[in-house]
C-alpha cells in the first residue's frame, strides 16, 4: 500500500479511488481541495492525485488498486475480459 496514503480508513479511500475513478471535470486543484475538506492532510492530498491519470484511464479490482497494491494490481483487459497485471 502506498505509505503516505496506508493511515486512510477504509471508507475514506474508497472515495478517494472513486473521485480519482469518475470525476474527470474538476481540475487537479479542486481536486486537491476536496480530498483536504474531506479529511487528508496537504501531503496525501497530493499524493493521491498523482494516481489520478491511472485510475481514470483504467478499471481495477476492487482491492487489488493501484494505491493498495502498487505494481501488484489488476487492471481489466477488455479483449481478453480478465483482470490483469498492469
């Protein structure tokens, strides 16, 4: 698991991947913004959204993200219909 983001309960980084997942209208400063009105501190803010590009461009297992797995996630192929390693 990512270390500056391990200390989020479960339900905090539920909607962090889920924000990162589906908004793709907010800049990265809003993004930033609401991550901090949410409960992370600057620092997790931030590092949060450097997995942003990732998590909008691809679909991953629950539990098995990028933020929780690191290189050990799984990322859906749509032509062979499977989870995958990246």
């Amino acid at each position: 698991m990512d270390p500056i983001l391990a200390a989020l309960p479960p339900s905090l980084l539920s909607c962090v991947e889920g924000q990162l997942s589906n908004d793709e209208v907010s800049s990265d400063e809003e993004m930033l913004e609401h991550f901090i009105s949410n409960g992370l501190t600057e620092e997790q803010a931030r590092q949060a959204l450097t997995y942003r590009d990732l998590y909008l461009n691809n679909l991953y297992l629950d539990g098995f993200t990028p933020i929780c797995e690191g290189t050990e996630a799984l990322r859906f192929n749509p032509h062979t219909r499977q989870f995958e390693p990246q």
